[in-house]
C-alpha cells in the first residue's frame, strides 16, 4: 500500500493542470486550505524572441530555434504570480514529446538531452501577489550532439499547500512554455506542411465536420491551426468560420485537423464550398473545394496539395515519355545515307 501511494503522489504530482499552448501561459493555483476554487493563477511568457523570426506567429510564443553544434542561445521568460497571495514558484525544464498530433509534456523528474543541455538562472521565485521575476534560459548544445529536433517546456509550477504536507495525495499547478530545439549549421531543415485532402462527415447526433489531412513535408514539428470557411451553400447561404484545435505533426508524419461545426444537427448537407485556410509559422496552406455533407458517417475526400502536385507531374512524366518515344522512331526513320557521316556522303 505504501509503495503504490507514492506511486499515486508521483503521478498526480507530474500532472499539467495548466495550459501549455499560448504566448501568455497562465494556470489556476491550488485550491485553498479547507477545499474552495482556486484564488488566482500563476503565468509564463516568452520575453525573447530571435530578431529574424519576429513575423513567425510560433516563434513569438515557443522557444523555437535551429542551433549549431557546440554553440548556444539564452532566452529570458517572465513568471507571473496572480494567486491573490504570495508563493514561491518552482520554476525548471522536462522534456517531452509529439504524440497523435499532440504535443505531450512528460513526467516532472524525466530528461531528455535537451533538458541535459538547459541552464536556469534560478529554479524558484518568490513572488508578492502581482509581481513579475525574468528567468534566464540557457541551452549550450555539445559538439558531438546529433543533428535532430527535440522537444521540452520550461515549466513554472505551484508547490503543495501547507494543509496537504502530511497527506499522501497533494496538488500542484503548473504552466509552460514549449521549447522546439534543432540542432544544425546554417538555419536549421525547413519547415513545410502540405495539405492532402478535405473530408465532411456528421457523427451520431448528426453533427457536422470537416477532417482535413495534412503531412509534415519539412523536417522540423509543425503546430498547424486555421479556420474553415462555409460558402455558397444551399439557396446561397453563408455558415460562420469555425478554428480547429492545434494539431501538432512531427517530420514526416500526417494528422487530421477537425473542425467542428457548432449546432449542425440540423446543418443543410450541401452542396458547400468549403475552403481551409491553415498556417504553422511561416508555412501558410489554403485549400477549397466543394462539399456534401452525409446523413451519417464519413463523406467524399476530396483531395489537396498532393492531388494537384501528382496530376501535374504525371502529366510532366507522361509529355517527357511521348517525347522521347517520338524521337526514337524519327530516328529509326533515318536512311542510311542521311546518318552517314558528311565526308562519306562526297
């Protein structure tokens, strides 16, 4: 029983009750002595950001940087604490990872080379209510370090109340910045996605969705959101843009982006013409083709980026192939005399 106590301490411990997605990261503070509603909560941001990627939307929230070997950044974030009380915050690096289309923070106490590779100016502050601390984040990669992108968060975290000091089971908040480190000369593999495909469907209730497919085509992550819209529906109509959660794919990999449409039990079926506008960083992708919605299930895949790539490459391949097939029997037409050479001829 004790054994799977702290078995039970460590995982609820290690368990991210905060945000990690947004420039401005903010998570509720632990519950108050005698179990009422959080007072406040505590916020990690991103101070820095690298002078060439200041138009890059991601670069402006995560720490997102290709880094030579043997070289180094530092980064500054800036914690906040909002609890409405002072609190020291617990403030350290973890590694983590990309998961079906998610980016998953892993276990507090885990490591990973690039947790090995980080330095923080301080691993907690103290803070009067509504007051700021900067932290310094330092990552010096090693010579020898191999030319991959690996994954992490700086991580700013509440500490048990003194109530549950003595209790087996305690809870903590915690809130970060994610971290997409390459290692590499020059500026790193580029960052691409492209988009293969929109498909409607309606669950159970009759709700409708649009699923689009996309593939990491680069060779780094991509954090890929957008919005959907609905146009020249049935008798003209217009349906409002609806955003899809991020999806998170790693190099070479595929996912789906779903967009919900809200309250569409009763959702005309079509036709629509659809079109999705979807962005990681500087790669920006947009697709629209029309659409049916089904009574049930899965509809149509209507194809992408890929279709119209493939078409046209084959088209390519097939015109190189005739052309070259046309110049083998002009060729085998030839007589004798005219391949011969000038001075046989005289």
């Amino acid at each position: 029983m004790r054994s799977l106590a702290r078995l039970l301490l460590a995982l609820l411990l290690c368990v991210p009750l905060g945000m990690i997605a947004m420039p401005d990261q903010r998570a509720h503070a632990q519950p108050q002595p005698g179990g009422g509603e959080p007072s406040g909560s505590i916020r990690i941001s991103l101070l820095d950001v690298p002078a060439d990627r200041v138009d890059d939307p991601r670069a402006n929230s995560y720490i997102v940087d290709n880094i030579p070997p043997g070289e180094s950044i530092a980064r500054r974030v800036q914690v906040t604490n909002d609890t409405g009380a002072p609190a020291t915050l617990d403030v350290y690096a973890g590694p983590a990872e990309i998961r079906d289309g998610n980016f998953v923070p892993k276990p507090r106490g885990e490591t990973n080379p690039l947790t090995s590779w980080m330095g923080l100016s301080a691993d907690e502050v103290t803070l009067e209510n509504g007051q700021s601390a900067e932290v310094l984040v330092t990552i010096t990669v090693p010579a020898d370090a191999p030319e991959v992108e690996q994954y992490g968060a700086v991580w700013v975290s509440t500490r048990p109340a003194a109530a549950d000091a003595g209790q087996q089971i305690q809870q903590v908040s915690r809130v970060g910045v994610r971290l997409y480190v390459s290692v590499g000369e020059g500026n790193g593999p580029p960052s691409d996605f492209r988009i293969d495909g929109l498909t409607p469907q309606r669950d159970a209730e009759g709700n409708a969705a649009v699923a689009v497919r996309v593939q990491n085509v680069g060779g780094r992550a991509v954090d890929i959101s957008g919005t959907l819209a609905l146009g020249d529906g049935p008798g003209g109509l217009t349906a409002q843009a609806v955003s899809a959660s991020t999806l998170t794919v790693s190099p070479g990999d595929d996912g789906e982006v779903l967009f919900m449409i809200p309250s569409s039990a009763e959702f005309p079926a079509g036709p629509w013409q659809a079109t999705a506008d979807l962005q990681s960083g500087w790669s920006q992708h947009s697709f629209s083709s029309e659409i049916t919605f089904p009574d049930r299930g899965v509809g149509e895949t209507h194809g992408g980026d890929d279709g119209w790539s493939l078409a046209l490459w084959g088209a390519l391949g097939a015109g190189l192939l005739a052309a070259i097939l046309l110049a083998l029997v002009l060729l085998r037409r030839r007589s004798p005399e005219d391949r011969a050479h000038p001075a046989e001829k005289r």
